[in-house]
C-alpha cells in the first residue's frame, strides 16, 4: 500500500517511542511521553525482562513489536532469523494479548537482508505496517502491498540533531517520527542513554507548545499507525474513478 494514495495534501504524524522494556528508567520515561500525549505509539522488546505489558495496556496507547536480532550469519541465514521473529511475535501475543500494531527492528535489523522476508511475511500473515527505514526498502515493501509510512524522521545516533530538520516542514502523506525517550542511567550499557533524557526533554517542550501556541509540526495531524492506515485506504477507496 502507498499511503500517499488519495489525498496528496493530507499530513499525518505518527510518533512512536522504541525500546519499551530495555531498561526500567526507560520504561519510566516512555511512560511519562505517553501520559503527557507526546507520542502515538511504543514499540516493546518482548525479549528483555523488563518488558512489562500491564501500564501499556492500561494507557491505551498503540503497541508494536521492536524485534532484536542479534544474530550474526550473514544474509543467508534465513533460517534462524524466521525462528528468532517467530519466538517474538508469539511472546507479544503471550504478553499483550493481541498481535503487534506495526512491526520494525532495533537499530532497524527488520530491515536486514536476513530478516526482511520474514518479518514481509508475518505483516502480511497479521495485517501489519512495517517501518520502512530507506527509500529502496519503501519501494520493496510497497511493491509487496505491505503498508509503510512515506518518510521516517528521527536520530539513531546521539551526535544528530535532538530536533529532527524535517519536522518543522513535513512532506505529504505518513511521517514516523522514531524518539528514545528515558531516564538517563549509565547502568543500562546503552551508548544512547544520554540521549534519551535528550529526547524526552524535547517531546516535553513540543506537546507543550502544541497546546498553547502552534504545533512545530504545523498543519500536520497526530495520529497512530492504524488509524493512519485507514486513513490511507478511505482516501483511496474515494480517489478512485467509478464506472459508468
């Protein structure tokens, strides 16, 4: 699906914090980004112990899966990278009680030539978006009808920018915007950690200014993936010439 199809000038924002469960100061902060209306969505490494479902649940916000591979096979190793997301999607099932929203990978591994197919696989097996983190891997996965935003914004390293350029003049279409907001905690042996007090500081400052003046976003609406997405085929469903 090409979430551009049928309104070209439509601007939707989805912001999804990653790495639910990697550290408990990490929850914390995702928590408060949630409760503050500051993100959309939380993606959840189901793998990692402190990956607790009960405050997602309870807020109500969109979760997907965060899928971790760490494996190191190289690109044939189809096999492993099949069970590895297999383990993890049924470990979201056991934990949140439903399939993930959306699907994408830590340091975006969902996108690696040994886990592409898969994860293409299980997306459509459960009706899920998949982040698409390159221009190439968006026209892969919208050739095979999976649904994808149109532009990712977003930092993957602490030396970029905390405020991402493009959100201040969004494109047509679907933005993901990928933050890491937390609590600082050196014990954690994340090299971003800094970085994630950074991140949660900043999605402070903009959900503020969106309430009282307006948005850095500008016109653009917030929203989640699946909304967005419905969004996408009702706006196609009415782009297209009728018969007769």
């Amino acid at each position: 699906m090409h979430a551009t199809q049928g309104n070209n000038d439509r601007r939707l924002l989805i912001v999804t914090a990653d790495d639910y469960g990697y550290w408990p100061s990490y929850n914390e902060g995702i928590l408060e980004a949630v409760e503050a209306g500051a993100v959309d969505a939380v993606s959840a490494m189901v793998d990692r112990e402190y990956c607790d479902p009960e405050p997602l649940l309870a807020s109500g916000v969109e979760v997907g899966l965060h899928i971790e591979f760490e494996g190191r096979w190289g690109p044939r190793s189809g096999g492993p990278a099949k069970t590895s997301l297999r383990v993890q999607l049924d470990r979201f099932v056991d934990l949140f009680h439903r399939w993930p929203a959306f699907l994408n990978g830590h340091k975006h591994c969902h996108a690696r030539p040994e886990l592409a197919t898969p994860v293409l696989i299980a997306a459509e097996q459960i009706g899920a978006p998949v982040r698409s983190v390159s221009p190439d891997h968006r026209q892969w996965l919208q050739e095979r009808h999976i649904a994808t935003p149109d532009a990712l914004i977003g930092r993957m390293s602490s030396s970029g920018p905390i405020e991402p350029p493009e959100l201040r003049k969004l494109p047509s279409g679907i933005t993901e915007w990928v933050v890491h907001p937390g609590h600082a905690d050196p014990e954690s042996g994340s090299s971003y950690d800094l970085a994630r007090q950074e991140d949660l500081d900043l999605l402070h400052r903009v959900v503020v200014r969106a309430r009282y003046d307006k948005p850095v976003w500008g016109n653009a609406e917030r929203i989640n993936q699946t909304a967005a997405f419905a969004h996408a085929v009702l706006d196609a469903v009415e782009e297209a010439p009728t018969e007769g």
